[in-house]
C-alpha cells in the first residue's frame, strides 16, 4: 500500500502546490462521469470504492500525496513542440500523469492485486484523469506550472496555476451540482469523439492550451473580463471533456467485468478494522515517533484552518510549530467550531508529512473534549 500523506502541511505552509481544478472542480468532473456510467460499470466501481460516491473520492489523490506519487498528477515539458516531437517525448518519460494514468489501469485489470490496490488505483484514476485536462498542470518545470508567474484578479493577487485550479470557476459562484449542470453538454458525437480519443491526446490538448497561455502571460498581469469570458469557455469543455474520458475509461475498464466478491471486500474490511491495537496515553511530544500505529494522543488546541476539503486543526503549538495536526475531514468538519483552546484526545493513525505527524479523522467519536 502507498504510503498515505496529507497534503495539510503543504497548503498551510504557503508553498507551491499542484492541486488540479480545486475541491469543486474535481467534483464536478466525478458527478458528471458518474451520469455517463454503464449501469455495470457503476456497479462495479461502487463495489471497489467499498460504497462511496466518485465525486466523495475525487480529491483523494491530493489529500493523500507523498513523495512517490506527487508527480504523479503533472507532466512538465518545454514549449515549442510539435505534435510528432510531443508524443515522442511523452512516450519516452516516466513518472508523471501521462504514465500514472496507465498504470492505474493496469493495475485495475490485474485480479491477481489485493483489493485494496485496485480500491486505491481507481481513486488515483478518478482524479489523474482531471489533472490531464487542467492545462497547467501540462507545463513548464522551470515555473512550476505557473505557480510563480503572478496575476491579479478579481481585485485579488494570484497566480496561473491557481487560476486555472479554480478562481476561473469560483468567479462563476456556481454551486457543484450547478457546475455538473451546466458544463456537462456533450452531444452524442462529442461524446463519440472524446471516449475514442487516448491519454496522449488529451495531454496534447492540455499542452496546446498552456502554450497559449503561457503566450499571454505577463508578470503582474490584470485578468480582465475578457480574458475571464473566453477561458471560462475552455474550463468548461475541459471539465466535460474529462468527465466524458473518464466515464469511458471506466466502461472500458468494467463494463463486462464482474465485481469484486464480497468475501474479498469483507476480507480487506476486517484486516483493515484489525490492523493494530489502540496505543493509548502517547505523550503529544512523542506523537511522531508512533508514525505507522494507531494511538490516543492529548493536546491543546492552538490554531485551525479550513482549506476546503478539511479543516486543519493544530495540536501543542500554533503553525507551523505543532507537535501534531488532526486533519478533520466529512462531517467530522463541523467539531472544528468547538475545539477552539481546548484540550482534546484525538484517536487514529499517524502519519507523516515532511517529517510532521498527522491524524486523519472522519468520524467525531475519534475525538474527545
């Protein structure tokens, strides 16, 4: 199993990070998938993802990230090239969406993998899919995908990766139902075209875009309102054209597959449910030392920060000198209110992110106060 890190620590540190099309986007991408399913397919991917919605899983990816799969979600390349030199380069790299996309496919092929890889390669699939058609995140090294290239809009300062992650669609002050809504227009023979197409052409796409963007871009470069109506357009085809890709990825994958057997899900279920026994009274000062073990941990709370999918809560010292950070995620969000200053005892498995510990937690009875 890879190694699960959250992407907390990143996001409060301020620094760059590569994050596809934002919590809605991604969302919208997975909901409008969900909608173009066979009705074996979706039968299938409901009983790997052990129940759970495909836009509930879509941000996984970021959230668990370490060091072995974050470049998974990019491909960096030199502008300028042509189709024939593109596609001969990509082909010869590694490392990167373009071939983490292939390989989550294989492996949902390969039976012989324990289930919980295959639970794990669809959720990657699921969100690799909507990274390859964010067109920043087909770009150059040398700026890290636009993350250093500044911008201001809507009276705010920015960057073009951040744009194109989200601010684009955030401007529209749509919903993520009203955003699957209305970006998901297709016609039959769009539909026909996108699913026919592969993995290389939609990064083709991604890279034609970026080069024109990149063709735009100055330092300190105000997005006015005409930039904002004609790139709106191309998010809104790239999001329905990844939802699209991605529905017929999966109905490649599953449509005459049978799922997965109970016994195996009730297998993975149970060992998950018994991997390690509570190691409880854990000084918070000793907290990283447990990284790998589910332990009881007690400590003030200093600060808290809400990135959207999780709200980040900090544990013996305010950020970034925490001895431990819980990240609250589902409805576990809605404690965040109430811990402000108070001692609690969180209950959970540690991680590690850059030599921090962390404690994932969904349900509230993991903690207490």
């Amino acid at each position: 199993m890879i190694k699960k890190i959250s992407l907390c620590a990143l996001a409060l540190s301020g620094a760059l990070c590569l994050i596809s099309w934002g919590f809605k986007g991604h969302r919208a991408i997975a909901t409008i998938a969900q909608k173009h399913l066979t009705s074996n397919t979706a039968y299938v991917v409901s009983a790997y993802l052990k129940g759970e919605a495909m836009p509930d899983v879509a941000t996984w990816a970021d959230e668990n990230k370490d060091r072995k799969t974050a470049p998974w979600h990019f491909l960096n390349l030199p502008l300028g090239l042509s189709h024939e030199a593109f596609i001969q380069t990509v082909s010869q790299s590694d490392n990167n969406v373009y071939t983490a996309i292939l390989k989550t496919e294989a492996a949902l092929k390969d039976q012989n993998l324990p289930f919980e890889a295959r639970n794990e390669a669809l959720k990657y699939l699921i969100h690799l899919v909507g990274d390859a058609h964010q067109p920043m995140h087909v770009s150059r090294k040398e700026d890290k995908g636009g993350n250093t290239i500044q911008v201001q809009f809507d009276n705010k300062g920015t960057n073009l990766h951040a744009l194109w992650d989200s601010r684009l669609i955030d401007h529209e002050g749509l919903s993520e139902q009203d955003i699957a809504k209305t970006y998901d227009l297709a016609t039959s023979a769009q539909i026909k075209q996108w699913q026919s197409d592969s993995p290389m052409q939609w990064l083709w796409e991604s890279y034609q875009i970026s080069s024109e963007l990149y063709s735009l871009a100055k330092p300190g470069q105000v997005i006015d309102e005409a930039y904002y109506q004609k790139y709106i357009l191309v998010t809104r085809k790239r999001i329905d054209q990844a939802g699209i890709r991605l529905a017929g990825e999966l109905n490649k994958l599953f449509n005459s597959a049978t799922p997965p057997a109970a016994a195996e899900i009730s297998k993975t279920l149970e060992n998950n449910a018994t991997k390690g026994i509570v190691i409880g009274n854990v000084q918070l000062k000793n907290v990283a030392g447990f990284v790998g073990k589910t332990v009881s941990v007690s400590g003030k709370v200093y600060s808290s920060k809400d990135i959207g999918s999780m709200v980040l809560v900090n544990l013996g010292g305010a950020y970034p000198n925490q001895l431990l950070t819980v990240a609250l995620k589902g409805k576990a969000k809605e404690l965040a209110a109430q811990l402000a200053d108070k001692v609690i005892t969180v209950t959970g498995d540690v991680i590690d992110y850059k030599g921090k510990p962390e404690i994932i937690v969904t349900d509230s009875a993991q903690i207490k106060y």
